[in-house]
C-alpha cells in the first residue's frame, strides 16, 4: 500500500470577503515533515483551517485532494475518517466529555462497524503513550482541556496524535507558549510517529522546535502565498537573519494580508 498524499493546488481562501491565501501549492506525502514559516498575518493558520473545512473560510477556488479524492466534497467528519489530523493552536475545552472517552471515539469513528477497539487495548495503548508524554495518570479521566495548562493541552494534542494514528497530520503552532521541557517532550511524540505512513505539516513561528524535529522540506509563506521551499538550512536562515533577505531577493513589499485564527 502506497504512502497518502496530501495535494493542494492554487488554493484560494477568503474570511468575510476579504482574501487571505492567494494561490497555495504545497504537496505532503506518508514519510515527509513539512514545516511552513513566514510573518504573523500571511496565511499559516488560514491553511490549516481550510484543510479540515473549518466553516469560516470559504474556499473560492484551487483544489484539495487526498489519495485522488476531493477534500473540499467532504465533511469535516469524513476529513477526519480518511485519515487527516489537526492539532489545534487553541483547542477546545469539552465539558462533560474525558480524554478517556474522547479518544476512543475518535478512534472507532475510524473503523468499522463491528471492529471497535476493545476496552483493554484501548487501555493498554493509551497508558502507555501517556507514560512515554510523560503524563500524570488522572490525565485520562479530565475533562477534555478543562482547566489543562498551555503545556497539558499540547501534550494532550500529540497524545491523541499518537492514539489515533492519522495518515497526514497538521500541526498548528504545536510549540506556542511551551517551555523547554515540554517542548522537548512534544518533539518526542512527533519523531515517534515518523515512518512511511505518517506525513506531518508543521506550521511554526520559531526555529527551536524544528531543533528537536528536522524536516525534509521548510516553506515560507507570504502574501498568502509559499514563496520559498528549502531543507533545514532554511529555517536555519530564517532563525539568524529574519525574513527580509526573502523579501529583498523575491521584490516583496510589506503587506498585512490578514487575521490568522
């Protein structure tokens, strides 16, 4: 069985009429991290968004395909089935409902009728990823991010990353507001998953977590546009030397395009 591809082809997305991506082309495939960069305002978070269908953003053209079939033709329910992940750069709290809970009707939503998870498995399989994220045991019966820390939430999100077992998964400012440690643990989970089978991309502002988690390909989006494609040295560059090298060499001007949510 071949690894999944991701395939985005001249994407065009607006939030209340106003436009924010202006032509994304980008391709992600089982066994490759992707990291895209670039300024506050460009376009990072609209992408990820567009790609699971959040209902604000309105594609108004290009294309969305995964394995040959049409995102945009689905739900966002189906986005999830098929095998596509996002971890959110502020996820929900879910009063009511446990980690324990959640996860293991995430995991059965993927399956088939009749060949739910059986409850030890799920057990098994979910204490011992929550040992390797090095998570307190209690973490399982908490309401989902009820009153979790920025860093607990993060975990949290790699957690179900790794219980859930996508075949591409978005990663929206994974590291924002985590200190060192938890960083080091996140970046942890991530290189667990990385194999044939799983494809990762990877929106972030800084260098640091690309210091734990070395990418194949790193892109900077501006304009709401990826502009530049490198390897590591890339984001390397950018850490020491800004983004204005890019703009001088590309002839890009200043330009806010708009709110990320």
């Amino acid at each position: 069985m071949s690894a999944s591809t991701l395939t985005i082809k001249d994407l065009h997305v607006s939030i209340e009429g106003k436009e924010i991506l202006k032509g994304v082309n980008l391709e992600v495939k089982g066994g490759e991290i992707h990291a895209i960069m670039g300024p506050n305002g460009t376009g990072k978070s609209t992408l990820s968004a567009a790609i699971m269908g959040h209902p604000k953003y309105e594609v108004t053209s290009g294309s969305i395909s995964f394995d040959g079939e049409d995102v945009l033709d689905m739900e966002v329910d189906e986005r999830a089935r098929v095998g596509l992940f996002l971890a959110m750069q502020y996820p929900s709290e879910i009063s009511g409902v446990t980690n324990a809970e959640f996860l293991r009707s995430a995991i059965n939503a993927r399956r088939e009728e009749g060949d739910e998870i059986s409850l030890m498995k799920f057990i098994r399989q979910m204490d011992k990823q929550m040992e390797f994220l090095e998570m307190s045991e209690d973490m399982s019966q908490r309401y989902l991010n009820e009153g979790f820390s920025g860093g607990e939430k993060k975990r949290n999100e790699i957690l179900q990353l790794m219980m859930i077992q996508p075949k591409i998964a978005i990663l929206d400012e994974i590291d924002s507001g985590l200190d060192i440690d938890a960083l080091k643990v996140v970046s942890k989970g991530i290189n667990e998953m990385r194999g044939e089978d799983f494809g990762c991309l990877i929106i972030t502002h800084y260098q640091r977590l690309l210091n734990y988690i070395t990418p194949d390909f790193v892109h900077v989006m501006m304009q709401g546009r990826v502009v530049k494609s490198g390897g590591p040295e890339l984001a390397a560059r950018l850490e020491s030397e800004g983004y204005d090298w890019i703009k001088q060499e590309l002839g890009i001007e200043d330009e806010t395009v708009g709110q990320e949510a």
